[in-house]
C-alpha cells in the first residue's frame, strides 16, 4: 500500500489517500488561527458601520430627492417645448385613414 500526503487547496485539510485503491484513508481538518478581538473594539467598529450606512441611506435618499425634482423639470421643460412647436393640427393615425 503506496499512501501520500496531500493538502485541499480549497479549504486546506490535509488528506491520506492510497495510491494504489485510489481512495482518501485519512483526512484531518484544516488548522484554524482565530485572533482575539477586545469586545469594545469591534462594538466600536460596528457603531462606525452603522454610522457609515446611515451616511450612505441618506446620500441615497438626497439623490433620489434631486432626481425626482431634476425628472420633473426636464418634463416640464420638455413639455413647454412640446406646446411652442405645437401648430394646432393633429397627427394622423392609421384609425383616422379608414
């Protein structure tokens, strides 16, 4: 029996496997190293998203305002254009022709 050692590249588990079965033997999981983090410190990092997000809603909120009211006066502005090259006749369409 031929066994190699190999690591996943995905997750980094390191696996046994028979060469000549062609199956995994063993495998152990891959090792962890979590950093401590002072509760007061990620408090205060989740605060500073907090603000961070409520900063970004209300500059979504402001464009969204300065969109409306742009809309508005593009359709006003071309609305007065469209009653200035308004000669008084109307189009005719297909349904007017029979």
């Amino acid at each position: 029996m031929t066994k190699i050692s190999l690591t996943c590249p995905h997750c980094g588990s390191i696996l046994q496997v028979d060469t000549e079965a062609g199956v995994v033997i063993d495998h152990s999981p891959p090792v962890r190293h979590t950093e401590k983090v002072d509760f007061d410190a990620r408090l205060q990092q989740i605060e500073s998203e907090k603000a961070r997000a409520a900063d970004k809603m209300a500059e979504a909120m402001r464009r969204e305002k300065d969109k409306n009211r742009l809309m508005q006066d593009r359709f006003s502005d071309l609305l007065d254009d469209a009653k200035k090259k308004d000669d008084g006749k109307r189009p005719i369409k297909d349904i007017d022709l029979d």
